[in-house]
C-alpha cells in the first residue's frame, strides 16, 4: 500500500483529500503546516506529497525545495492562485505537478495514481554502470550525473529526463511522450512543464545553457539528446 502525505492548513479540504485516497487505497498521512509536514515527510518518507503552498510556519515552497534535496518522491502543489508564475516556481523547487483549487478529487487522485506508476517505470539502471559523453559522465545503479569530477545536484525528474533521453540517444523525441514516460500521465497533465524541466536540467548540465550542444530543441518536435563529440 502506497502513502500520501497530505499538507493543508484547510482541516475541510484535508479530510476530503484523505477520505478520496483512502477509498482509493492509499494509505494517508496528514499536517496542518508545514513544518509538521516536513518533519513527517523526513520521518515515513512517504510515496507522494500533496503540498499546498499557503501554510503557515513554514510555506510550501520551502518545504518542497527541502524535501527534494533530501527525498526522492513526487510532490503535486495546491493552491488557490492561478498564475503561471506560481506554478513555474513550484516546479522549479522540486514539485512534479501542479493543481489549482478548486479542483476535482478525482482528478487529484487520477494525478496520484499516474505519478505512482510512473515512479514504478522509473528508468532501469543499465548493464553498464556509467555511461560519459564528452565531459558528461551519468552512473544509472546510483543516479547521479557528474560533470568531469563535479556531482550536478538534479532533481528526481531532472534526473530521470535526462536518463529516458540518453536512453533514447539521437532520437527526437515528441514533449508529449516524455510527459507520458517521464511523468506518467498518458498525455493527462500539461506539455509545459517538460520545457520548465528541460530549461533547469540545461541550466545544470550545460556550458552554456543559451545554446545547448548536450539536450537539443527540435523545432516541431520535441527534445534530442546528442552527444556533441
């Protein structure tokens, strides 16, 4: 049984979210703010992470930037505003997802469910330990990728979009169908937030990240991973 933290200073919105979960078989914990929602995140390292962002003590964006640094889980965002900007700096923190209130339970369990399955189809290490492509070096059993001799701190999904797309070396790939293989939501969520991952990822992986030589744009398609040398 998978579990779901759920952080919400709104007791109403709270139990409708768990009772949704646990009809769907979740098992779920619940906080009130988000320092008791950090502490719970770090002592049962749950599956997933429902956030919302307006929480008292210590806002949602702080705990998510915190919980990426130390744990490998999705985090989906709540919260009433509806600004591109909102949700680009959710996802810039580490979140994996985004919903406005008011939204469906359904919904938000349909987005539990995909991000779940998409963590049990997370890339497989492979028959080599490391793979290097110029000065770029990836290990797939420890999930880290190094610059010569400097560790890159990438998220999750940083990671695991970069390692589908050297998977896929040389392939123009479309953003929908990493949004399906990366993030699980069978063409469910939002294109964007592909190109707000592949902007921070360039952003660490890249010399130049204006002009990328490593994770390429394929006009009218997509995204290619090349190795430059």
């Amino acid at each position: 049984m998978s579990t779901v933290l759920v952080v919400d200073d709104e007791k109403t919105m709270v139990d409708v979210i768990k009772y949704s979960l646990e009809k769907a078989g979740y098992k779920v914990l619940t906080a009130y703010d988000g320092q008791e929602g950090l502490d719970l995140a770090k002592k049962h390292h749950p599956d997933l992470m429902v956030l919302d962002i307006m929480l008292p003590v210590i806002d949602g964006y702080e705990v998510c930037k915190a919980v990426s640094a130390e744990l490998s889980i999705p985090i989906i965002m709540l919260s009433a505003k509806d600004e591109e900007i909102d949700r680009i700096l959710g996802l810039e923190l580490g979140a994996d997802d985004y919903l406005t209130k008011p939204f469906s339970p359904r919904e938000l369990v349909a987005r539990v469910k995909a991000h779940l399955r998409a963590e049990k189809r997370r890339v497989k290490p492979q028959t080599c330990d490391e793979t290097c492509f110029g000065e770029l070096r990836i290990n797939f059993n420890r999930r880290e990728v190094y610059r010569q001799e400097e560790k890159l701190e990438l998220t999750p999904k940083e990671y695991e979009l970069f390692a589908w797309l050297v998977n896929h070396k040389d392939i123009a790939i479309k953003r929908e169908t990493l949004l399906e293989q990366v993030w699980g939501y069978d063409y469910y969520g939002d294109a964007k937030i592909v190109n707000v991952t592949v902007a921070r990822l360039r952003e660490k992986i890249e010399r130049d990240p204006s002009n990328p030589v490593f994770v390429i744009t394929v006009r009218g398609v997509g995204y290619m991973f090349q190795n430059p040398l």
